[in-house]
C-alpha cells in the first residue's frame, strides 16, 4: 500500500503495553503507519526510557505524554530534560498557570536548539475528560462547564506560547474558533464504527474528529488490540482519506 504523508503526520499510536519489548514490536511493526509514537505515564513508570533510545535511533518521533504540573522552574527544567531524552512531543497541565507554561516552552526551546532540534510540539490538557460538570462545579469549585473552562484553559495556552491542546474530538471545534485553525488539537478516545469500545464513553470515530479540525488522532486498541493491526490501520486511513477529502 502506497502510505499517505499527510494522513501518517495526524496518526499518533499510543504505546499501551506493558513492556519495552512489546513496545518494540508494536514500533517495527507500525512505524511506516505512524507519524508519532506515545508513550504515557503507566509505560514509563514501569519501563523507562530504554525505548526512547530505541526510537531514536530508528528516527522515530515520540509524544512522552506526562501531564507536567509544578512550579515553573521545575518545570522550565523537567522540559528541558524531556527534550534532551528525544521526545519531540509533550505536554503538562494548563492549571500550572501562565507563567508555567511560558517557562516550559522556555526550557524545552533552549534545550532543542542545544541539541539541535527542531522546536517541540508543547500541548495543554485543560480539564480531563474524566473530570465531569459536577465535580468541576462542586468538588473543584470552579463555576464553570467543562466545555466553557476547556476553552479558557486553551486560550491562556495558546497566549502562554504553547503549540496546542489534548482535547476531545467533541470540543475540537469550539478550540479551532477560539484559538485559531493553527492552533493544534490532539484528540484521543478515537475508534472506527467496526472496532472495540473499550472503556471509553464518549468515543468518536476517526472521520468525526478529522471534520471536527483535529490535527492528531491518538489510535490506541482501535489498533492495537485488533488482529490483523496492520489491516486495522489500514481501514483507518482509508476513513481520514474519505474524511479529508
Ligand atoms: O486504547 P485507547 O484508544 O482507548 O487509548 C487511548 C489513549 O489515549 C490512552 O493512552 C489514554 O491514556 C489516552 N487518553 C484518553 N483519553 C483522554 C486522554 C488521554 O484515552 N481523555
């Protein structure tokens, strides 16, 4: 199959294994299918960074998903260090405040020009998606819907210097209209009509959230715990290629 460019840049695959050898197999495997590999906090937690060094050395660009939530010069200095160990994406919490985000991509700028990398890929999470109207209002007290604090939360982002946000594919449109169609959106909670739901409620499929204006599609056991995942993947493109065009 002649593999599309464009369509691979948007296809982020979520690295949700329980090893680094698992995670190996999943990159040699996919690699030509996908444009940035994702590895989150359960996977580092157990396994460290032997796999960054992996996908450095095949060229492979990673998202170390790892919510950063400090105070700004921790921050400034856990950015720097992320981008020094490969990754060219990442993010950390809006909540952090202006000033923290601002010293992130501070940090993580100073320390890709160090090495010589192009200038990361910095996104916001505002609210999680598991944080519901009711506990933002009265647990939090924040008086606020999730949808309406999201786009706030993105603003100061986007103000503080930031590349973009993780958001819904559901609240990717209201993000693009407030912040700009370059301001990026990585959604996941992304699944075809013919695969497993999972654990996720609110699910969107790839062509919703493409027509929705996200840039990234995170595709986790949509592929991943598929039989055939070369296939699964496959009849994903063609969905963003109908979707797109
Ligand atoms: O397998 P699945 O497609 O559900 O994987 C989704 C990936 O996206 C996981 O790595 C999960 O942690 C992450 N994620 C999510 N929902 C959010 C934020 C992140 O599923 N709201």
């Amino acid at each position: 199959m002649n593999i599309n460019q464009e369509i691979r840049k948007k296809i982020v695959l979520a690295l949700d294994v329980d090893t680094t050898e698992e995670a190996k197999n999943l990159i040699r495997e996919l690699k030509d299918y996908v444009g940035v590999f994702k590895v989150g906090l359960q996977f580092y937690t157990a396994n460290g960074t032997e796999v960054f060094d992996f996908m450095k050395e095949i060229g492979a660009e990673f998202f170390f998903d790892v919510k950063l939530l400090d105070i700004p010069n921790t921050v400034k200095k856990a950015s720097a260090n992320i981008i020094r160990s490969g990754a060219s994406f990442y993010n950390l919490h809006a909540l952090g405040g202006a000033e923290m985000m601002r010293q992130s991509v501070e940090g993580a700028n100073e320390a890709a020009s160090e090495i010589g990398k192009k200038s990361p890929i910095i996104l916001a999470v505002t609210v999680l998606t598991s944080i519901s109207d009711s506990v933002l209002n009265n647990e939090l007290e924040i008086p606020h819907s999730a949808l309406d604090y999201v786009v706030t939360l993105a603003k100061l982002a986007k103000e503080s210097g930031l590349s973009g946000v993780v958001a819904s594919a559901f609240e990717a449109r209201k993000i693009k209209e407030a912040c700009g169609k370059d301001f990026k959106v990585l959604c996941p909670g992304i699944r075809p009509l013919w695969s497993v739901k999972g654990d996720q409620k609110r699910l969107a499929t790839p062509s919703f959230a493409i027509n929705e204006g996200a840039d990234y599609l995170v595709i986790g056991r949509a592929v991943t715990a598929a039989e055939d995942r070369v296939l699964a993947m496959q009849k994903i493109y063609a969905e963003i290629e109908e979707a797109l065009n």
